[in-house]
C-alpha cells in the first residue's frame, strides 16, 4: 500500500519526534533538572503521573495492592539508573531491600543494574544485587534484573550469569530489538530465573539494533516468544502491541491458565485494557510499575515508544 503524501509526513514527524525523545532520555542532567525546575518541574511531573506511581516506595505499595485486588500481578521497579557515585548506589540498594520486605505477595522486584553499581564498578554492582537476590528469596519474590542499553549488555549477563550460580529466582529482561539476542535468548534459556521479553526503547544504531518502527522488530519480538513459549521457561511477554499480543494469544490456543509458565505483562498507564483481555483468556497477567524521584528520562522512552502520546502528554500538562 502506497501511502498518501500527508501520511508520509506525519510518519517521518513521528519517527524524528521519537528520535529526538531517545535522545533527550540520554541526557543524565535532565533527570535532575527538570523534576527540579520551579516552572518545568509541576508540568512535566503532570505527565510523569500517567506512567510513575509517585516518588516514594508507599506510593509504589499503594498501587501494587490495587492491581493485586484486580487480580494481576506486579512488578515493582525503583527507578535511578546510570548512577555514578559508589556510596549512593550502595545506599540506594536499601530502598530495593525495603520493598523486599514491604511489598505483598504477588509481587517481584525489577532494577537497573547501573542504578546500584554497575556505572562505578561492576564487582559493586554484584555486591549489591547479590544483597537483594538475597533478601527477595528469603521473601519469596521474583527478582528481575531490567534492560539497559546495549553498552552495558556484556556486564549486565554477566553478573545475572553470576547471580544464577546462586540463586534461581533471578531473572533478566532481553530486548528484541537487538541483533545479539537471538545467540544471547539461547544461553539464557540453559540458566533459572524469569526472562522478559520487551522490544526495547534504547537509542542504538541500526548495526545493532532493529529499528523500533521496523516490521524485522516484529518478526523478532514473535519469534523469540514463540521460542520461549516452546522452552516451556518461565517468561513474560512485556508489549502493549495488540498485534502481538493476539498473534502470541493464538499461538498459545487462545487460553491459559493459572500455573502457566508465561505470563503477558504491560507498564502503568499503558495497558490495564490488554491486561484485562488476556486475564479473561485465563493467562496470567503483570503490571509493571516504577517508582522514583528520577522519573524524567523513563517518561521520555515512554512517549518514544509512541510519539502519538505526546498529544495526551500535552493534555495531563494542562489538566
């Protein structure tokens, strides 16, 4: 289907729109800048409250307890990744052994490596998710370990290989995007712990990377889940593309049940409406819900991810 000249420049608009956002997400002084900004800070904090729970770990708890009542299940994430000081990443894997401690049953723990010390040093880095594999197991809660961009991937599988050594309840977010994962999805598959399937919203060139708008993300993305789904490895399908979803719905018979090994999962403020359809299929369900002070960079990959959001961020900023 040849597109209309107007349909093309709305498309190219969008792509460079989103590129910019990527790039804007990048920016480590602006998850600092703007929330602290007197006149940028109340508005941008307008449209962060569409996808962030609050700033403070009850306010995570809160809403964890609602989606467990609606019957999903949650994932709860403190949000500070790229951290670069050694005393605050260790200080900051306190607030992961808080929830640890705090949160209900029914819900795991996700975090950025680089948010407890893989940006200083990747044995602090260890040292650290070690404390809180440690804490989630004596909860008896899933750890996830979060996707980062593409430079940290070597370090992040390799302290997650670690972990594994372990413990068996740690599990890692693989991004559909990159070219590496169909070598790395393999290995994974050998070791325990959860392995999430996103796309992935990361700025990387296309020598690593399929672009996001690309129909090979797609192929990749079903691909890879129907890999999973035959491994019989616990896993989530992490995607609020109802294409995908239906196609990875069909894939499994169109219905599931409570024990499955699989699990279908969307972020705050994006997908209650996919999670509700899958759940009345019978599959197990999760939302995935982010906490924290540094919420600007996540919200820019946020509106990345579908630049048609920007039109509703502009609608919060002025509600």
């Amino acid at each position: 289907m040849t597109l209309e000249p107007s349909a093309t420049i709305t498309t190219a608009l969008s792509s460079h729109a989103a590129q910019i956002l990527r790039r804007l997400a990048l920016d480590e002084e602006l998850k600092w800048r703007v929330p602290e900004d007197p006149v940028l800070g109340p508005v941008a904090r307008k449209v962060a409250s569409r996808f962030v729970a609050g700033e403070r770990l009850t306010d995570a708890l809160e809403r964890a307890k609602g989606i467990l009542a609606d019957g999903h299940r949650v994932s709860v994430e403190y949000m500070g990744e790229s951290c670069r000081d050694l005393r605050r990443a260790t200080a900051e894997t306190g607030v992961f052994l808080d929830a640890a401690r705090l949160l209900p049953p029914g819900c795991s723990i996700s975090l950025d490596l680089s948010h407890i010390g893989l940006a200083v040093d990747e044995e602090l880095a260890l040292a650290n998710a070690s404390r809180i594999a440690e804490a989630t197991a004596q909860t008896d809660r899933e750890m996830l370990i979060s996707g980062e961009g593409a430079h940290r991937t070597d370090a992040v599988l390799a302290i997650h290989r670690a972990l594994c050594e372990r413990f068996d309840h740690v599990g890692l977010t693989v991004q559909a995007r990159l070219h590496r994962t169909a070598e790395d999805l393999q290995e994974l598959l050998a070791l325990p712990g959860r392995i999430r399937l996103v796309k992935g919203a990361f700025l990387e060139p296309e020598t690593i990377a399929h672009p996001r708008e690309a129909p090979a993300l797609t192929a990749a993305y079903l691909t890879y889940a129907e890999q999973l789904a035959a491994s019989g490895h616990l896993c989530s399908f992490a995607t609020h593309d109802w294409e995908l979803i239906h196609r990875i719905d069909h894939h499994l018979g169109g219905k599931g049940h409570e024990t499955a090994p699989w699990e279908f999962e969307t972020l705050l403020g994006l997908g209650p409406d996919r999670l509700d359809a899958m759940a009345s299929q019978g599959h197990p369900t999760r939302e995935y819900v982010v906490f924290g002070t540094e919420w600007w960079l996540y919200v820019c990959n946020r509106l990345a991810e579908d630049p048609q959001r920007l039109l509703q961020a502009l609608v919060d900023a002025a509600s």
